[in-house]
C-alpha cells in the first residue's frame, strides 16, 4: 500500500512544528525499517525488548563448559572500550584489528548524521567510527581465537 505521504511520519513532524514536505511514501518497509520518524521509539523498544529476550535466552543456555562466552555489555561498551580488555587484545592487538577494519570501513558510506564529522576530519573519521560502534552484543571462543559481533536487526 502506498500514500501520498506517511501519516505517522506527518503527526511526529506536527508535534516537533516541523514542515511536512517531503514526507515518505507509507509503506511496510518505511514503517518497520527505513525509519518511519512515527515509530521510530515503538520500534526501538521492540528491538531492545525482542534482543534483550535473545540475549538472556543465549546465556541461560550456556553449558558451564562452553568454550563460547557471552559478554555482558554496558552502555559505555563499544568496540574501543571491548578492546582494553585482556580476552580481546590476547585474540588480535588493537593495531592489528584497526588496519583490517579500515579496509572494510573506508567501503561503508558515509552516511547524512556522519557527514559533519566525516568533514571535519576526513583522515579520523573512518577508524573513529569502528571504535565507536556498538554492538547489540558479543560473544568470545578464546580457543578459537574467534570475537563473534551480534547485531540483531
Ligand atoms: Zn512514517
């Protein structure tokens, strides 16, 4: 099904005074995941609410000798702060992990929020962004060597 113009996107823009020109097509994709600025906090909460029953699913699973072991994050956790810890740094050094990450960074647009600080130091920005991404969560197979990344989508 496809409007003139979203009407959640319209209420949400009413409500911040903010013109309703340009508003995107309502669809089914736009609502669940091209951001409808109308559901946006309805769909945040979904996926925090959905993760957050994964996630504790995944650790009450857990065998005690499980070489697979699910890190508990906080909301200070990101790849930098992941990656003062010794698990981490004894699988790949923070040099080592940042030269393969540039590789795949430089590949991923910048997208319209990053622009302002990709322009303001274009040489930073793509290293800057790797250390800063959050996870919805991570797992470690410290004999594997292995740093598994979850993101729930
Ligand atoms: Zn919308």
């Amino acid at each position: 099904m496809q409007s003139a113009g979203c009407r959640l996107c319209r209420i949400a823009r009413d409500a911040r005074g903010e013109s309703t020109d340009g508003l995107a097509a309502e669809t089914h994709d736009q609502i669940n995941r091209e951001g409808c600025e109308g559901m946006a906090t309805t769909v945040t909460a979904a996926h925090h609410s959905i993760w957050r029953h994964l996630f504790d699913s995944m650790h009450a699973a857990q065998k005690p000798k499980s070489k697979l072991k699910v890190v508990t994050l906080d909301k200070e956790s990101n790849l930098s702060t992941l990656w003062r810890r010794e698990e981490f740094l004894r699988i790949c050094s923070k040099e080592e992990l940042a030269e393969k990450a540039q590789e795949i960074e430089v590949t991923i647009p910048v997208n319209k929020i990053q622009e302002t600080r990709y322009n303001f130091d274009p040489r930073s920005f793509f290293a800057n962004r790797f250390w800063g991404r959050r996870s919805d969560g991570v797992a470690i197979n410290e004999a594997l060597q292995i740093v598994y990344i979850l993101e729930f989508n």
